[in-house]
C-alpha cells in the first residue's frame, strides 16, 4: 500500500493539485509507519465474506471498544469420563448444550456396541461454561482426566481496534481526495488505495469478530469411555474332555517335533563334537588304567611290626 500511495501522490502532484497532494502526503505518513502486510494478526482470513462479518451492523458492533477493565479470554476446556451407557450420556449432553443456550459441534463415535466410546464437541455461552462443565461431571462413574485453558487475546484487539480507526480515518480521507482529483488517471490510483484499506479493513473486523465470537462462546471437549466388560468365567458345566485332550496331543506332537529338531542338529554337528567325544573319553580311560597299575601305599614309620608274635 505504501508503493500504491506514492504512485498516487505523483499523479495527482502532475495534474496540478497541489493541496491535494500535500494531503496525501501526510495521509502516506500516516501510513507508512506500518504495512499491512507486516502487522496482520496471525490466524486471519484472508478475507472476510461478503454479508456476514464486513456488513455495515457487524461494522459497527465489532468497531465498538472493549468497556474499561474488561478482558477478551478465550476459554476451552476437556473431560474424559467413563460412564454407564456411552449412548444415553451422549443424548444427555446434547439436551444439555441445547439447554444452556450451546450447540454440538461434532460427535465421533467409535467400537462395537457392546464397547462404544465418543468424542463430543460442545460450544456453550462463557457465563454458563462453568455450570455445563459440572453438569457434564455429574452424569461420569469416574472421571479420569480434567482440564480448562483460557487465552487472553485482550491486546490483540486493542491492537486491533486501533488499527480500524487509523484506516478508517485514512479512507475517509482519501474519499474527499477522490472528489477532488481532477483527471480519470488520478481517480483511478486514488480507488486502487481505496480497495485496498477496504480490503485490510475487512480482515480486520473479521479477525475481531472471530476473537468476540470465540470468546463468548467456550468450547468443551468430551471424551466418554464405557465400563470394562467383566472378565469371562469358565463354569464348571463348560468343561470339555474332547478338547482338553486334543490340546495334550498337540503339545506332545510339538515336544516330538522339538525332539527330533534337536537330535538333527546334533548330527549336522557331529564331526565337529564326536571327535573330541572320543578324544576325552580316550583320555578319562588312560587316567583310570594308571590309578588301577599304582602299587599299594608303603606302611608309615611309626606302624607296629610283629605285635603276633
């Protein structure tokens, strides 16, 4: 914008305007402190929807300041409950939004009948979050986790409101420009710049609409998990002989298969272990010949001789 507002000052300095131009002058230094591009609030469209959030009423109510001491705080919360019956919980929370003045954004449910869990997506007015919150606990058997976040984002609508004004007194300014350039050229350069605060102005107040909104209205995340099935107990009259037999007969073709894997495998490896087999018990025989061809053990000094006689 700030290259557009340049443009536009030469062409209308050459038609001769001077007063004109020197009004664009001080209107591009107005301007030239910040570029659009470079200070727009992250997470905006990139532009707002014609008749929804850039309508003249929407104009003026999101154009409104924020009254002293009050704060914009977006503010999400999350539940993960375990609960009787997953289905009539769910309806539950449904009648409980609608009650509230809320709405639900999306339901995901997943499992079979038996073992169904959800996933609710609720938005419910902030005055009333807290209220729906402990409703929503009330209807658990356990609750296994619970959260509430809030985002403050009171400055960046400050920030934003005032920008609005700084544009909107600049298109102002440049709509009495515009009944005062003297030649189609001008008129034509003074509409670009006209277009484009148009266009910022609107991304503006759809980014302070979407922060209002946002901030009315919480979100709360409900997970909700159904009771385990109780483990299954084999009775006594569900005993089966058969089968219990089949299952020792397979264990033991199994044990035999083992069986003869191993004795395989020992004789793959057999001329690498039977000589060594041999080799040792060849010399655990030669050990044992000795000790049986040792003459017996001489008598001590101290053994009494001739005690028969």
């Amino acid at each position: 914008m700030f290259i557009t507002m340049l443009i536009i000052m030469f062409a209308l300095a050459g038609c001769g305007g001077q007063t004109v131009s020197s009004e664009f002058e001080s209107i591009d230094r107005g301007l030239a402190g910040s570029s659009p591009n470079s200070s727009a609030p992250m997470g905006m469209p990139p532009s707002a929807p014609e008749g929804s959030w850039a309508d003249e009423a929407t104009a003026q109510e999101v154009g409104a300041p924020l009254p002293s001491g009050e704060r914009l705080v977006i503010k999400n919360g999350s539940l993960s409950l375990q609960v009787e019956e997953v289905s009539a919980t769910e309806a539950q929370i449904r009648a409980l939004a609608e009650q509230q003045g809320g709405y639900i954004v999306s339901i995901s449910t997943s499992g079979s009948e038996e073992n169904l869990a959800s996933s609710i997506t609720l938005r419910v007015p902030e005055n009333r979050f807290d209220e729906t919150l402990t409703a929503i606990e009330g209807l658990a058997l356990k609750i296994f986790s619970r959260s509430v976040s809030g985002d403050d984002v009171t400055e960046e609508f400050v920030d934003l409101e005032s920008r609005l004004r700084t544009l909107e007194a600049t298109q102002e300014r440049l709509l009495e420009l515009l009944t005062r350039a003297e030649d189609v050229e001008a008129a034509l350069q003074v509409n670009y710049a006209l277009r484009d605060i148009q266009s910022e102005i609107e991304q503006i107040m759809g980014r302070m609409k979407y922060l209002q909104q946002s901030a009315a209205m919480s979100t709360l995340f409900v997970d909700l998990r159904p009771v385990p099935p109780p483990p299954t107990i084999v009775e006594a009259g569900q005993w089966q002989p058969l089968r219990v037999a089949q299952t020792a007969l397979r264990d033991l073709v199994i044990f035999g298969q083992g069986l003869l894997n191993f004795g395989i495998v020992l004789l793959v490896w057999s001329p690498l272990w039977l000589p060594l087999l041999l080799i040792v018990r060849w010399g655990w025989g030669r050990l044992r010949s000795r000790e049986r061809k040792a003459p017996p053990a001489k008598a001590t000094a101290g053994t009494p001789t001739g005690q028969g006689e």
